[in-house]
C-alpha cells in the first residue's frame, strides 16, 4: 500500500444543524413523526474509501446531538486530509457555514459537498462561501474514493469525474470534471452496515414504516419512473435501475442479524423495491431458503400484485411505503405517476389479504389542484384505510420538473432556501396554485390528518393493533410521542 495511503484521513459530516434534522431523507427536515434516516449516501461512499485503506471518521451531528464546537474538536483531534461534508436545500447555508468553521480550524483540509441539493445546484453552492474546494455532483461513491487517491498522492483532482472544482487560480472560476457515469455493479460497493455498526448508534435511528431499532440499506438504485417530484432519481441515483446480486444481499441481511441483535428490522430504502418483480419473489425466497427470520419493510407502488405481497409477506415483509399522492386521475396523470385510482384500490385488497400493512403518501398542491381535487384526496386516503398516512403540500427541490414548473409558473414564492422548513424545522410551503394558496394547503393538510386519525373506528384500531404486539407498541408509541402533539395543534406542515 502506498505509505501516503496510510497516513491519509478522511471525515465524513452529516453536519449539526437542527436536533433531529433528517437530512438524508426524500424531503429533508426535523419530522412530526420523529423519523430520523441513516446518513447512508455518506456511508456508502466512507465504506468505499475505508476499503481502499484510508483511516476514516465519521459523524452524525443530528443523530448524536453534537453541536459545532464538538465537531470541530473530534475533526481537530482526527486532522483529516479530505472533509466531506453532506447537504440538503434547507439546510445548506447553515451547511455551508459549517464548512467555513471547518476551514478555520483546519485550513490544510480539503472540503467536498455532496448531496442532492449541491449535485443541482454546484456552482451555486460554492458562491455561497470560499471554504469549499469541491463540489461532488450524482453518485459520489467512486468520486470521492478517487479524490481521496489523488488528494492523498498529491495528484490534482481536476481529472476525476464528477467534481465541481473551486479554480485554483483564486479568479472565483471554477472547473467542472464533466459526468461521471453511474456505477453499473453495484455488487462491487462493499456493505454499508459494518460502517453502521462501527459509527453509528441504531437507537438513534426511526422509521415508522419499520419496527423499531432498524436497519436501512438498498439493494438497488435509480428509478424507471419519472414523477415529477421524486428528488434522488432526478438529482443524483438516475432513472436506471441497478441492482444488487440476490447472494450480495443475502449476505448483508445475514450480516446484519448477527452484527445487529437489537435490530428489530431491516428497511429497505430502494427507490421503488418492487420494480422488478420477478427479482422481488426470487430475493424473498432466498430469505427464506437462508432462515433470515427478521422483519422487513420496503418501499413499493400501488400496482403490486397479489403473489409477489404473498411471496414478500412469508419472507418476513411486514409494511410497504406507497405514494398513492392524489385521488384525481387528472393529476395523476400530469404527475407522471402511471396509476390509477382503480390500481390503488386493487392494491390496498390485496395488501389486506397479504396481512401487508401499508403506509400510504398523499400529497396537494400538484398542477391543476382545486379544492374538490384535495377533497377526493381525502376522501381516498379513508376509502383507501391504510395503517398510517401522510398528508404534505407537494415539496419541491431544485433541479426537479416539479421544482422547474413552479418556477417558471410564478407559484414559487421564495428562493430563500431556509424557508423550505418552519422556525421549528417543520416542513414548509414554498408554493402555491393558481387556484389556491399555501395557507389552503397547509390548512387542508391540518384537516386531512385529523379527519383520518381522529377517527374512532381508527383509534380503536391501534389501541388492538398496540395490544396484540409488543413491538408495535414500542413503533407506535415511539411514533405517536411528537406526531399527537403535532395533530392537535395543527398550523404546521
């Protein structure tokens, strides 16, 4: 190994910015539900660089609750060569503020964006300050582990593909490497979960799709779909799909078990898991060829069939996330969603004869939304009934359609990126209608989440389902200690 291998550090930040704040997640922000993602792009890319050699760190500010001074004084006592350091559009100011600190406390240190909203906007995030060397755009696996390479040989990165650099010449230019190509194998990344394990508190971690404590990995990237406001398929993953070998994920899931006895669950953070269903029955026999008795829960659409939920369930699935969005076929359509409303309500019988549970996602605010629109939203999430839901103004991201028709349609109403969450670091609305305002969404949003969970029919539900189960009742009550609060309130997003 070369020696300047050895010697060579790297830190991997998910910043501090609000207590909580789950940055990593489809739309980025502090949750009524207290869901918190694992930082697992930012994973990803450290388990990269730890194989090649290179001694690494890595901190998770929102998780631990590490302020900026404790950041500042584990980067000083590690003294990294390369900090790379993750974003997200709300974040990103204080993101970038984070980096100058950085800067001042370790001025030989390379520092390199990644993230979605930095891969959008890449020369607009390095004017924002001049502590950022780099930007990283898409997929920054292999960008970063050669950065480290070149960085650690003293080699100029402006080679590498898939970096925005800062022009070293001090002209405030700057010099794109041209795109990188998405990785083809994705069996060639080593597993994500060892860097959980020795960075990472899994209690820190929650997802109310899945029990609690859980394990998030993917067995696959990009998307065939193009909804018009899906974020990582648009800003960094690409809509063709790689996937992992049914073995390599069977080995991770093995891993998994028995790195992770207190893991209640494994979800599964594909962007659509069951694109390929054929893949999804295969990989859920597998599980149970290899007696993987753990809980599992994914990400699906509502044109599931029947025998792949069954094939799924008897390999341990128990939930499915599923963005149902609208009750109108018109808007539906215009969101390029490619179901219907009949598919849904196919999909929801079939959930239910499969013993699946369902977390469905509805969303207003879409081109061509009125007040009957919303309503026939409502009114599908209660005919629909899934076990839990959740109602959002549509959240839109730079380099999105969604985000580029509000543009250009004047209904974008701030470009201040910090106004994309409340004080509190709620989601907040950014948009409007041409027939309604952000106050009408937010409102409806409000009424939408009472008028479902305020049910008593669905009460009584929980209180059995919490009964019967005493891991759902340590999920549901995790859940339920921020979220009530937030329903009986109301005003926030």
């Amino acid at each position: 190994m070369n020696k300047g291998f050895r010697d060579f550090r790297v830190t991997f930040l998910n910043p501090p910015f609000l207590r909580r704040f789950s940055r990593s997640q489809r739309s980025p922000a502090v949750t009524k539900s207290a869901t918190l993602y694992y930082p697992m792009w930012l994973s990803y890319a450290a388990a990269g660089v730890s194989r090649e050699g290179f001694e690494i760190d890595l901190i998770d500010a929102p998780a631990d609750n590490i302020n900026i001074s404790g950041v500042i004084e584990r980067a000083m006592a590690f003294t990294p060569h390369l900090i790379v350091v993750d974003t997200s559009t709300p974040s990103i100011y204080n993101d970038v503020a984070m980096c100058a600190q950085l800067r001042e406390a370790l001025p030989e240190s390379f520092i390199v964006m990644v993230g979605t909203h930095v891969s959008a906007l890449a020369r607009e995030s390095l004017m924002l300050g001049t502590a950022v060397d780099a930007v990283a755009v898409g997929e920054y696996d292999d960008t970063i582990k050669e950065l480290a390479s070149a960085l650690s040989q003293g080699v100029s990165p402006v080679e590498i593909r898939g970096l925005v650099l800062r022009d070293a010449k001090g002209d405030g230019g700057f010099i794109d490497t041209g795109k990188r190509a998405l990785i083809d194998n994705l069996d060639e990344l080593p597993f994500v979960s060892p860097i959980y394990r020795r960075f990472l508190n899994p209690h820190n971690y929650f997802n109310p799709n899945a029990l609690y404590p859980m394990v998030t990995i993917t067995t696959s990237r990009g998307c065939p779909y193009e909804c018009i406001f899906c974020l990582y398929p648009q800003t960094m993953m690409g809509h063709r799909v790689r996937t992992r070998g049914i073995d390599n994920v069977i080995a991770e899931m093995r891993y998994i078990v028995e790195a992770f006895p207190e893991a209640k669950a494994i979800f599964f953070e594909d962007d659509t898991f069951t694109v390929n269903t054929n893949r999804s029955k295969a990989l859920s026999e597998a599980m149970i060829k290899e007696g993987l008795r753990i809980s599992w829960s994914a990400n699906a659409r509502a044109d599931l069939d029947y025998d792949t939920m069954l094939a799924m369930k008897a390999a341990g699935c128990r939930a499915l996330c599923v963005g149902f969005e609208s009750g109108s076929q018109l808007l539906l359509d215009g969101m390029k969603k490619r179901v219907s409303v009949e598919d849904m309500h196919r999909f929801m019988r079939d959930a239910r004869r499969a013993r699946i549970l369902i977390h469905g996602c509805f969303m207003v605010g879409l081109p061509a939304e009125t007040a009957s629109t919303m309503q026939a939203t409502l009114a599908l999430a209660r005919s629909l009934n899934p076990d839990t839901v959740q109602f959002y103004p549509v959240m839109v991201y730079p380099a999105t359609v969604a985000y580029n028709w509000y543009r250009q349609e004047g209904l974008l109403q701030s470009q201040d990126f910090s106004a994309w969450l409340t004080p509190s670091g709620l989601h907040n609305t950014v948009i409007r209608t041409h027939d309604l305002s952000s106050e009408q969404l937010v409102r409806f949003c409000d009424y939408a989440r009472r008028q479902f969970y305020l049910r008593p029919r669905y009460i009584a539900y929980k209180l059995w389902q919490s009964l019967g189960s005493a891991d759902e009742l340590r999920r549901n009550l995790k859940s339920a200690k921020t979220f009530i609060r937030h329903l009986l309130r109301g005003s926030d997003v």
